[in-house]
C-alpha cells in the first residue's frame, strides 16, 4: 500500500499552497492516519485526561459507539475535577 501525505502551506503565490506527495508503503497491519485538528490546549487537557499515549483508542472508541458498531459503548468519562485519568465510576 502506498502512503501519501498532505503538505499545507502559506502560498505566496495562488494555487501553491498545497501538495500531495507519496512517501513509501505502510505495513497492512497497521491503520491509515487520520490527521484531525484540535486546538492545542484542548489536546493537552485531553491527553492529560486519558494518558498520553491513549487519545487515538479513545477516538476510536467514540466512533465505533457514534456510527452505532454493534457492541461499542461510549467511552467514560474521568469525574469532573479528576486529572489522573481514571474513568468516572457509575
């Protein structure tokens, strides 16, 4: 499978601000990036919330639930004021 990649850039001059390049294969075990913008601070505190490292299982949790996968639930929530990360208790 071929990768590309999206190049977003300031043009100085109209229709130069964009490109699209391949840049080698990518392992079929492995799913395609999905490049999402979040504002900065909202990534922080998200990532603070879930770990760093487990923000994309959480996305994916909550589109599985979101397009209705059989069996997905919405993943929890921590308790308000709670910033070690620990889901909510029910």
């Amino acid at each position: 499978m071929i990768v590309t990649m999206d190049i977003h850039g300031k043009p100085r001059r109209q229709n130069l601000g964009y490109t699209r390049a391949t840049i080698g294969r990518m392992k079929e075990t492995h799913t395609p990036h999905r490049p999402i913008r979040v504002d900065d601070e909202l990534w922080e505190k998200f990532g603070q919330l879930v770990g760093e490292r487990n923000r994309a299982a959480i996305v994916r949790e909550f589109i599985r639930w979101f397009v209705r996968e059989r069996g997905a639930k919405l993943p929890r929530r921590p308790d308000a004021g709670d910033s070690s990360g620990s889901p909510a208790s029910d």
